[in-house]
C-alpha cells in the first residue's frame, strides 16, 4: 500500500546503498532505547497515562517561559474518542495545569468534560482542530508565543541548516507567511495545516512556531529545540552582520544525514524524555527515563 500524503518517508540505511561520512545514522541511538509511548488496550486506561504526560508537557513550557499571558495551547487527541482532542482551560498558567484541570473539545468546538475551568481559547481549537482533521497521524500539537520564536517569524523565512540540531529540521519545517490576527475562524486554521502539510514544524509570520507529531514527548522535544535554534539563528545572524562575513552552512548532504539521525518521530521522542524527568517531582513522581512507568 501507497504511503499517505501525510505521512514521512520511511528511511532505510543500509551501508551497501548509501554511504554516510560520519557514520550510519541507525547508531545514533542503541537499538533498546524506548521509541515510544506504551501500548494499552484499555483505551481509558491509555487517556489518564496521557492526560498526566500532558499535564507534564506544559510544565516543561512553564520551565522554559513559554506561558505568554493567556496564549498557547497544547492538544492531546482523545485515544477513546480520536474525533476529540484535550487542551490546557484558558486562562490558566501552564506552571498550574493539572491531567484534572485539562478540558476535552469535540470537533464542533463544544467543551464536553473537564474540569472546574472549562473556558476554551477558541483559537487553540481554530488551529488545532483543523491540524488534527488534516494530520490523522498527529496525536499532538503544541504552539506558544516563546520569545525567540517570535522574533526569528518576523523574519520572513525558514532555518538555515547552521548546526546538528538545525538539521532536525531540515526539509521539515515551513513558514506560513499570512499573519491575519488572532487566529479566530477555521478557515484560517486550515491555511496554517496546509501550511504545515506533512512537516513537524510550521514557523507562524509575526506569531510564533507550532509543532506536531505522534506523541507528546516528540512535540515538546521539538518545540524547545525550534525555539533554540530560532535564537542560535538570530543571534548567527546578527554575528555575521557585525562582521560582514557569511554564515558557513551545512550541505544539503549532510543535513539529510542527519536528519535520518536525529530527525524522526522515534528519535523525538527519546529526546524528550530528559524534558518529563525535571518535571516528575512537581507531582511528586520520579520514574525510569522519564516514561512516568516504572517508579524510582
């Protein structure tokens, strides 16, 4: 069977095909490494496991100042109802959120269970509502105003390929140029899912980034690391303007490569791992790598 449209290539390294001058991808990680989320067969059982990763997501935001007033939102689809998706109540702080506290919106836009605080940011459900339609592969979004990210999408322009992490995103990220105000109507919502098409990353002009991908892990993974490589680009930027000499960037070869390395959901999500560990003790948890499974 075809691939869909919305999916990533599978990429298959086999020293006989390809070579790579520093090394094959496939060791980048030892081949034990948890590659996602558990499997449940009770599907309520799998909601209250990712309700709480959730609740963790926007911790790790609130540690990295990503809590902007009242903007920014990370969805969660339903695993018991996948037509549905959880986000954060509007109004309150990241750093508070709770898997209790979390609201469930069905796809006319109606809050259906939750908790005390069930006001919606009607645009994280403009937005969002509209990437889950187009993306089924997406079980989470993520955006915020992050300072970095906001100053690099006034740029008008995608990454340049300057570094390892850069290259995480390399051919995977687009820039939705449009900046219409807030995002209030669906319509709009489905020019930025276009936009974002079967990428990881949309660079939202004069607004900000947004993220998305099979697991939470991966989705808040990326987001730090494209808030990080939105500032190391700025600052790259403003290096070269002060000394008028060009910026060295990495080839088109090399970015694939380690694109393959670093670049894929199963990849993402390891790296976010670290992320959910500083987060744990905030609910009083200390688990192995992070996985919120095997108490320590």
């Amino acid at each position: 069977m075809a691939p869909s449209a919305t999916e990533l290539p599978v990429v298959i390294n086999k020293a006989q095909e390809k070579e790579y001058t520093s090394g094959n991808p496939d060791l980048c990680f030892p081949t034990d490494v948890p590659t996602g989320p558990p499997s449940f067969e009770d599907k309520y059982e799998e909601r209250k496991y990712l309700k709480q990763r959730l609740a963790l997501a926007f911790r790790v935001f609130a540690k990295f100042g990503y809590s902007e007033g009242v903007a920014g939102h990370i969805t969660l689809r339903d695993p018991v109802d996948p037509q549905s998706f959880w986000v954060n109540p509007f109004g309150l702080h990241f750093s508070l959120v709770t898997a209790d506290d979390l609201i469930l919106v069905n796809h006319a836009g109606i809050v259906v269970d939750g908790g005390r605080n069930r006001m919606l940011n009607y645009a994280a459900f403009a937005i969002h509502s509209e990437i889950h339609t187009a993306r089924p592969d997406v079980a989470c979004a993520a955006h915020s105003h992050s300072v970095y990210g906001r100053a690099f999408c006034a740029t008008g322009r995608t990454l340049d390929m300057l570094t390892q992490d850069s290259c995480v995103f390399y051919k995977d990220h687009a820039l939705y140029d449009n900046f219409a105000g807030v995002v209030l109507a669906s319509e709009e919502g489905k020019h930025i899912a276009k936009a974002l098409g079967h990428r990881k990353a949309v660079l939202l002009g004069n607004h900000g980034l947004l993220t998305a991908g099979k697991t939470i892990e991966e989705v808040v993974a990326y987001f730090v690391l494209l808030d990080k490589c939105c500032e190391v680009q700025l600052a790259a930027d403003a290096s070269a303007a002060g000394s008028g000499k060009p910026l060295v960037k990495i080839g088109e070869k090399e970015a694939q490569n380690t694109w393959e390395a670093l670049g894929h959901s199963a990849s993402g999500y390891f790296m976010g791992l670290p992320l959910f560990q500083t987060v744990e003790a905030e609910f009083g948890q200390r688990t192995f790598l992070g996985r919120g499974l095997e108490p320590l």
